[in-house]
C-alpha cells in the first residue's frame, strides 16, 4: 500500500493495547504470551494489513483526543 511504513502499526499480526503498544501474534501457537512491540518497531515478519492500519490510526487519535479533554 502506498504511503504506508513497514512498521507494526501497520503489519496483520500486531493488536493494540493503548495508544503506544500493543502485541505481536505472529507466533500464535508457540505461547499464549505475545511479545509486546511498540508501534513504530519492526521486524522481518511484517504483512501489510490494509485498511486496518488507519482504523488503527483513527482510534488512537481518538484515545489522544479524550486524554486532552
């Protein structure tokens, strides 16, 4: 996708967790405990997610938004 950083914000296997991190569920059956991963880290296993990343986007200037309020 064009315009888009090969970063974890914007990889399939990431889930957020606040504004800041979130997880890495690359290795889903491995454990249960995802490493946790900033969201401008990256890492060699990134797959680009598509319209997720700005819904990911959308709802952290959301959560900005209600901590300045």
């Amino acid at each position: 996708m064009k315009g888009v950083k090969e970063c974890c914000l914007s990889c399939t296997f990431f889930r957020l967790q606040d504004i800041g991190s979130g997880v890495c569920r690359v290795d889903r059956q491995a454990n249960a405990d995802y490493p946790t991963r900033q969201t401008d880290e990256q890492c060699g296993k990134w797959r680009d997610s598509g319209q997720q990343y700005f819904i990911r986007v959308g709802w952290i200037k959301a959560k900005k938004a209600e901590v300045v309020n």
